[in-house]
C-alpha cells in the first residue's frame, strides 16, 4: 500500500498547482488518494464533521462512513477542536 501525504499549506509557503500536485500521486490507489483528502480536510476543518463534508462535497453521514471505515482500520482520524 502506498502512501501519500501532502502537507497542508502552512501560513507563507507556496500552494502546489495541479500539475506539481499529480506526480505526487501516481502510483496510489484512488482509495488511498481519497483516505488522504478526506483526513487532510478534516484536520484544516478542525474536525468539524459538517464543515469537511461541505468542503468535500459529502453528506455528513457519508463522512461518517468514511471515517468509521479509516478508524477501525488503526489509522488516526482528526477529533473536533473547537
């Protein structure tokens, strides 16, 4: 299983435009790929279920699926910060 990991832009770094961002993935699963944006948008969402989902174009009980799935396979799930 591969793994990407794609920083999220920190305050003054550059963003990566799409054919920089590509590369970066090929060689990954789509699964992987969406595992990777989901987790990513919740941590910039602060956790908030409702405001990734919007983000990500989701229902929030489809994220809920989605993260049940990633928690019960080990992987860390971003918890809501308020």
């Amino acid at each position: 299983m591969t793994t990407v990991h794609v920083a999220a832009p920190e305050q003054g770094t550059q963003l990566l435009a799409p054919n920089e961002i590509v590369p970066l993935l090929i060689g990954a699963t789509v699964d992987e790929v969406e595992r990777e944006l989901v987790l990513q948008t919740l941590a910039r969402c602060d956790g908030n279920r409702t405001r990734a989902s919007r983000v990500l174009g989701l229902s929030v009980r489809t994220l809920r699926n989605k993260i049940r799935i990633y928690a019960a396979s080990g992987i860390e799930v971003p918890a809501y910060h308020d």
